[in-house]
C-alpha cells in the first residue's frame, strides 16, 4: 500500500520496485491479450470475451503503473534540471535543445492506448508502442544530454560520472516491441539503476 501510495505523489520519485513489477506484468498481459485477442476475433465466444477482459484489466493496471512511473522520474529530473538551471545560468542552454516531440507522441499514445486497450480486440498494442517511445525517449535524451552536461561541468571545475552506458538506438525500440516488451523488462532494472544515478548525481552538484 505504501508502494502504490508512492506511485500517485508525483513531488517523489517512483518505487523502482514496483516498475519492475508493473514491467512483468505488462509482459504477461501483453502475451495474454495477443493470444486473447486472436480468440475473440476468431470465435467471440462467452468465454474468450471473459479471458480477453482479465487481459484487459491487467494491462490497463500495469500500462499505467508504467506509464506514471515515467512520468514521475521524468518530473524528478526536470526539477533537477531546473535548480541547475538557477545555480548554473549557462546550463538552461542545454536543456532547451531537447526534443519534446516524441515524448509527447508516446505519451499521447500511451494515454489512448490505456482506453483503447479496454474496449478493442489488439488495443493493447498501442499502448505497447506508447509505453516503448515514452520509455526510449527519457533515456536517449538523457544519455545525450550526459555528455553535453559533462563537458559544460568539466569547464566548471566539476567532474560528472557516467550514468547512461547503454546505447539506446532504434534497434533497442525494435527489441521491446517484437519483444512484446520483454527486452525493456529485462533492462529496466539497469534503466532505473542510471536514471538513479543520474539524479543523485546532480543531487551532489547543489549540495556543494
């Protein structure tokens, strides 16, 4: 109860934890719903429609345990970002060369991928894509981000530790959505691991 709790306090960070768990879960209810959504389609039978809404339920549970989990840390670090930004008046420069563009398309997507998933045979699908692009988003523009903030700090005196050693290339969207989300899964932990570091990290820069 104290997870879930945390989970809907958008002033703190996400339970690590319970993205892990919602991560699963959303690998099974991915698998589930594909295979459901083929028997509904083919038969639409008493029983398929029963088993197709169990799989409903619980990928609408773990999209958005997800999806406001991202959210979450995504919050967390722009406010980092923003107290850099007052103590650093030249690092408001690298933050504005972001591109928010397809954050918001996963983020649109993952939203009415969370409706579409309750009501229509496959629908899970699109919140399956939203999910990945939200996902791939955050730690791509991030990991680029590192490097521009390690050179700015390095001129600053203030040496940063890399967070973000993964490559997140298309390939790596390709991998979670053949993958049904699986190949997330098995990264998120390292995922969570460097967005932890990454804002601990920035945690020291204002504590000096």
């Amino acid at each position: 109860m104290k997870q879930l709790n945390e989970l809907f306090d958008f002033k703190a960070k996400p339970s690590n934890q319970l993205m892990v768990y919602c991560a699963l879960l959303f690998v099974v209810a991915s698998f589930l719903g594909l295979v459901g959504s083929v028997v509904v389609v083919a038969s639409w039978s008493f029983s398929a429609n029963r088993f197709f809404g169990i799989t409903q339920g619980l990928a609408f549970a773990s999209g958005l345990g997800l999806l406001l989990g991202f959210l979450k840390w995504r919050g967390s670090i722009r406010e980092i970002q923003r107290q850099l930004a007052e103590h650093f008046p030249k690092y408001s420069s690298l933050i504005l060369t972001g591109d928010e563009l397809w954050m918001l398309i996963g983020l649109s997507a993952s939203v009415a991928g969370l409706f579409v998933t309750l009501v229509l045979p496959f629908g899970f699908l699109l919140l399956l894509v939203g999910l990945v692009l939200l996902e791939h988003q955050l730690l791509f523009t991030l990991k680029s981000l590192e490097e521009k903030e390690q050179k700015f700090f390095s001129e600053n005196g203030v040496q940063l530790s890399t967070c973000f050693s993964r490559v997140y290339d298309v390939s790596y969207l390709i991998y979670s959505l053949v993958t049904l989300y699986g190949h997330s899964f098995v990264k998120m932990q390292e995922n969570l691991d460097a967005l932890e570091c990454y804002f601990k990290v920035r945690q020291e820069i204002l504590r000096r």
